[in-house]
C-alpha cells in the first residue's frame, strides 16, 4: 500500500511517526530487521519526513511477555502520552507486548493521545 490508510489524516503527520522493532531471538534479530526497518520507509511514502520518523529498536533480542520491563517499548508509551506521535508503526501487535492487558492499555493509551496504530497486515492490506 503506497497510500496512507484513511484513519492518518493531517494532524497525525504534523506529529513523529515511531517504527515499533522488536525481535525475541538473536536469529530473528538477524533475519526480519530489514523487513521492519522497511516499516520507516512506508511512513515516508505517506508524508512524514525524515527527520519525524524514529525508529525504536532498542528491544531487539528481549522477549516479548512482560512489555513493561522492556526500554524501547517504555519509550514508546513515553512518546504517545507526551501527544507527539501521530503514528506508530509496528510489524505485528504481539511484537509491541504478549500480554492481552499491556496491549490494550496501550492502545487505549494510543487512542486517547490521538495515536494512529498501524501493523505491517494493514499496510500490505
């Protein structure tokens, strides 16, 4: 998908975009972080700049089951409550946390800071 799903409007690309990366094992590390990488690519293709758009890679080779002990994944929910992410893009929901509760507070967090949650099935759509 080259365009930005309907649900990005104007006033989410005036804010950052964060590229979610996170992989459990060190083969994973190696083998799917060019393809979520490409993740960054897709938020320039819909309108955000260079300079807006960050990626998060700080978990990578953490596993995914208790999201809060986890710098990169504390850092994104630092950037949603601060109101400057207009997007967050991640390969998959169970990369941002296993836990059904951490997710939900998450995006609730997300919807509530006017944060946009886009996952790699949505983008390939």
């Amino acid at each position: 998908m080259s365009r930005a799903p309907k649900k990005i409007s104007a006033k989410h690309l005036q804010k950052d975009a964060i590229v979610y990366v996170r992989q459990s094992a060190q083969v994973q590390v190696a083998t799917q972080n060019p393809d979520q990488v490409r993740l960054a690519e897709v938020a320039q293709r819909w309108g955000w700049a260079d300079q807006q758009i960050h990626i998060i890679d700080s978990d990578r080779g953490i596993a995914g089951t208790l999201a809060s002990t986890r710098p990169g994944f504390n850092e994104v929910l630092r950037r949603i409550d601060s109101g400057t992410v207009g997007v967050l893009i991640v390969r998959d929901l169970a990369h941002l946390s296993r836990d059904p509760d951490e997710l939900r507070k998450l995006t609730e967090r997300a919807e509530q800071a006017g944060t946009v949650v886009v996952t790699s099935a949505e983008i390939e759509g």
